[in-house]
C-alpha cells in the first residue's frame, strides 16, 4: 500500500508563491502517475495537474501558466509549484496515484490559504 503525505501549505498573499510536496512511502514510486488534486471549501475536489510515470505533464486549465508539477523519483516525491496564486486557489491540496482517477486513499492533505 502506497502512504502519500502532502507538505508545503500555508497562509500567503495573492501573486505570491508556494511549493507544495508529496511525499510517497514505496518503492515503486517511480512507476506511478501523480496527481494534485485540490478542495475548496463547499466544492468537490479537482484534479488540477498530474504528472506521468516518464515526466508527460497535464494541467487543469484554471492553473496552466502559473502551477508546475515536477517529480524526483530517487526521493519518491512530488511537487507542485504555485506562482501567482489568487484568491480562488485557497483550497486543501492533495496527492494521489494515477494518471486517469486517483488510486489510493485520500491523506490529510495540505491547506493553502491565498488572502487578497
């Protein structure tokens, strides 16, 4: 079973930046897709980029241009890198297995608070 723990969120101001990482528990990590998810409050949770086992990345259009997702496979981890954040961005991030739907169970998440 594959444990994902999601670090990196916070409190930050709109345009600014954070780089959230996940980390993976097991070796085969570097034969995995990825996903970021993210749930604001009220919402269901979206993917917003995902990041296949060979590097072929994918964005939700509502982040393209300003979220970046990159992966070291020694490290088992996953990042995301958020620049010019906007209000609408405060949400509970989440990582995941899987290119096409997440495969795991959900972890606590990381929550990203973008104040205006």
């Amino acid at each position: 079973q594959v444990q994902l723990v999601e670090s990196g969120g916070g409190l930050v101001q709109a345009g600014g930046s954070l780089r959230l990482s996940c980390a993976a528990s097991r070796s085969i990590f570097s034969n995995l897709a990825m996903g970021w998810y993210r749930q604001a409050p009220g919402k269901q949770r979206v993917l917003v980029a995902r990041i296949s086992n060979s590097g072929v990345t994918d964005y939700a259009d509502s982040v393209k241009g300003r979220f970046t997702v990159s992966r070291d496979n020694a490290k088992k981890l996953v990042y995301l890198q958020m620049n010019s954040l906007k209000p609408e961005d405060t949400a509970v991030y989440y990582c995941n297995t899987g290119w096409s739907a997440p495969a795991r169970p959900w972890g606590q998440g990381t929550p990203v608070t973008v104040s205006s």
